[in-house]
C-alpha cells in the first residue's frame, strides 16, 4: 500500500506519537488511523519539520477531509535551504499533509519516507 493510493477522505485518525528517543538518529512520528475499518499506523522517517495546527473539544471520531503529499513548494525549499546550510544534503524531503473535518485541524510533517504498517 502507497500512501497516494489511499483515499483519505472519512478516514479516522486515531493517534500521533513523536520518537525522540535517539534524536538527530531517529526523529520519526507515528500517526494511528483507521483505515477502511482497518487499525494502520504509518511512521514517518527522518522528519526535518512538523507543524501541527490542532483543535480539540469536539466530541466526535477526528475523521480526514483529504491526505496529501507532495515533494514541491516554497515550505519545502525553505526547510531544505535551512538544513542544507547546516550540512545536511535533504533533497528528497516530502510535505505529507492532512486535514480533519472534525476539528478542521491540520498536520504537516516533512520527512525522508513512510512506511505504511497495516495490523490485520
């Protein structure tokens, strides 16, 4: 399963966890959906940025408007231009976005890869 495979829209996400346990080795986060009835985490690696723009307080499942990615856009070459600067050669970096229509919250997080970990 690909992440732009996935229609994203009505599906629920669940949970978010941030590793920091050995930082600047492995800064991932982790984001817990259901998916198609189906519990899936997907964990994304060597994050070089996160922005998490959240509401709360509404008593309902946080379901998704719409999941995007995309490897272009000024963000993106900001975030690249600053680490590049410090050494770091980030060329790949993807935007994976993500939008509630429960709290109309939004999550960006920019990061090397991810991995898609279905539990059946």
């Amino acid at each position: 399963m690909e992440f732009e495979d996935i229609d994203w829209h009505d599906q629920i996400l669940r949970g978010i966890k941030i590793d920091r346990e050995n930082p600047g080795n492995n800064d991932s986060i982790e984001l817990e959906f259901i998916l198609n009835g189906k519990k899936t985490t997907i964990i994304f690696y060597d994050v070089y940025h996160a922005e998490f723009n959240m509401n709360f307080g509404i008593i309902s499942q946080e379901s998704l408007s719409y999941g995007s990615m995309t490897k272009d856009g000024t963000d993106i070459e900001a975030i690249q231009d600053k680490w590049n600067s410090a050494g770091a050669k980030i060329d790949s970096l993807t935007c994976f976005k993500f939008n509630t229509n429960s709290t109309n919250s939004l999550i960006k997080i920019y990061s090397l890869s991810c991995v898609i970990m279905p539990f059946f």
